[in-house]
C-alpha cells in the first residue's frame, strides 16, 4: 500500500488517503477516473465521524500551499459543508455510502495559484441549477451550507457525474501575500487557530 | 458520548440567566447533542440564556442552524439569546452565512453577563 494512510473497520476501508504516484497507478477500487493525478486523493464513507478527517487534510495541504490562515480553515469549511450535504441530502445519512476528495494545486500561466477540489458521489442526482443556498435574509434554520461554499471559494461547480452520482469542483486562489506580511496572517495572536 | 463526537457541554444557572458552554467541535454529529442542550435551556423558562462558546474551536453550519433555531424559540418565548467568546473562525461563518446582525454577541462572558 505503500506510503497510503488507511484504517479499516470489518475489512473495509472507512478513510483512505493516498499520494499521486498510487492515484496514477490505479488500483482497480477507485471508479472515479477522474481522480487519477490527484495530488491528494481521499477516499471515505458517508460517516459523520471522517468528515473531520477530509477537513484537517485540505487544511494542513493548503497551510503548506502558503494560504492564509483564515482562507486555510475557510476551505477546510467549504469541504465540510460540501460532505455534510452529501450525507444528508444525497445518501440521506446512510453512513457507508463511498465519497472521493481529489486536490490539485492550480498553476497555470496567469492565473494566480491555488487549489482545486474535487468532491464525488455515487448519491442520487439532481439537476446542478437546483443546488442553491437559501436567501440570507430570510432567517430560519438549514439551508446554509451552499451559501457558505460559494462564498468562501472562488469558484464551484456542480454536475453530474457520467454514470451516477454527483460531482462538486471547487477553485480556491491565493491571495498575494502583503509585503512584510507572512501566510499566517489573518490568526490574531493564535487566538483560536485551528492547528 | 455516540461514535465520533468531540462535543460536551457545561450547563450552569445564575439568578436568571443559564449560561450553556459547549466545548470541543459543532460539526454535523455534534449540532443534535448542542440543540438538546439549548432546548433544556430553553425548558428552564429563564427569561436569559448566554451561549458561551469560548471552548468551541470548530463550528459549520449545522451548528449555526441550531443556533438559528434557538433565535427562533427566544423570539417566541420573549427569551434573550446572548452568543459569547466566539474566536475568529466561528465568528467568520457567521459573517458568512449574514448573521453576525441577527444575534446578539458579546467578546466575551463576562461582557454578556454585564449586559443589562
């Protein structure tokens, strides 16, 4: 397996990561050919319980990408928010459903540099323009976390996936570091860091 | 504690206001056992309840959701909902999601306390 992270529970994978070399290698599990040449490519159940794991991966990869404090626990939120709604509304919280995070760092010629995030599913499919955050000002419980993910990322799309299933990109570009400022700017004092 | 959760919660009484301190995580799992605490608060008729989350390091939406849903309640109950010590991540998806208008919120216990 070599240098992959897995844990297994009754002989079935719940949280996998691998590197890219494994990715391109194939392994005959991953129908998502998509995913191949990934960076990073995560594989997990429907469980509540790993979205914590997808969460602090995509944090410590893009703190190491040089992002900003904030903008590191903001996309960490967005891949949250966007497995939260994959449970709830897609599997309807069927906890050993399969769901693929892909990331890629963005690094082309004039574009300023980030990281895309691919997000799959095998759930039942809806049409991409129906998947909307609610109107804010209308204040009432739910609805939230479409809001949130297009807020915070620069650009989401969503379609369906040839065969089955959803797929969710998210592009998150890096703001240029202020003169004299460092990556880690926007964490006052620590205060509340989500290390 | 159910499989995965990070959560525990404080539940303290002072004169006539309860104060909830949830501490650890409100991520998806963790909102049903936050929104059965603040729905104990809200049971105690207290006319004030401070929601103290100076020990929550994470929160997404279903977490704000149950927050909303407690507004709700106080407003139909003539309860005042004092949120407190919120640190700049959680803070932000309030920002985010427009509700840092719609609540009350206080830097800090001590300040909500002190609020009239």
């Amino acid at each position: 397996m070599g240098g992959a992270v897995r844990k297994t529970i009754v002989g079935r994978p719940v949280l996998r990561l691998s590197t890219q070399e494994e990715s391109s290698r194939g392994n005959g599990m991953n129908p998502v050919d998509s995913m191949k040449g990934a960076h990073v490519r995560m594989e997990l159940l429907s469980s509540p319980v790993y979205t914590s794991g997808a969460r602090d991966m995509v944090q410590a990869v893009t703190r190491r990408m040089g992002f900003a404090e904030l903008d590191c626990s903001q996309i960490a939120l967005a891949v949250d928010e966007a497995l939260c709604n994959i449970m709830r509304h897609g599997y309807e919280n069927k906890p050993d459903q399969p769901i693929w995070v892909g990331v890629w760092p963005v690094d082309e010629p004039g574009v300023p540099g980030g990281i895309r995030i691919v997000i799959e599913d095998v759930a039942r499919q809806i049409e991409p323009e129906k998947i909307k955050g609610r109107e804010l000002h209308d204040v009432k419980p739910g609805g939230l976390g479409v809001h949130v993910i297009k807020e915070v990322m620069d650009k989401v799309t969503y379609e369906k996936r040839p065969g089955g299933g959803m797929r969710l990109t998210m592009i998150k570009h890096q703001k240029p570091v202020p003169v004299g400022g460092s990556a880690s700017d926007g964490c006052e004092g620590g205060k509340g860091c989500h290390a | 504690m159910p499989e995965g959760q990070t959560l525990q919660v404080g539940f303290e009484t002072q004169g006539e206001t309860v104060i909830v301190s949830p501490q650890g995580e409100i991520g998806y799992s963790e909102a049903t056992v936050f929104r059965t605490w603040l729905r104990k608060a809200h049971d105690s008729k207290s006319p004030r309840i401070i929601v103290d989350l100076a020990k929550v390091d994470y929160m997404n939406t279903p977490g704000v959701a149950t927050l909303v849903e407690s507004l709700q309640i106080s407003k139909r109950s003539k309860t005042r909902l004092i949120l407190c010590g919120m640190n700049e991540k959680v803070f932000a998806i309030f920002k985010i999601a427009r509700l840092d208008t719609v609540f009350e919120i206080c830097p800090n216990l001590a300040a909500a306390i002190s609020k009239a």
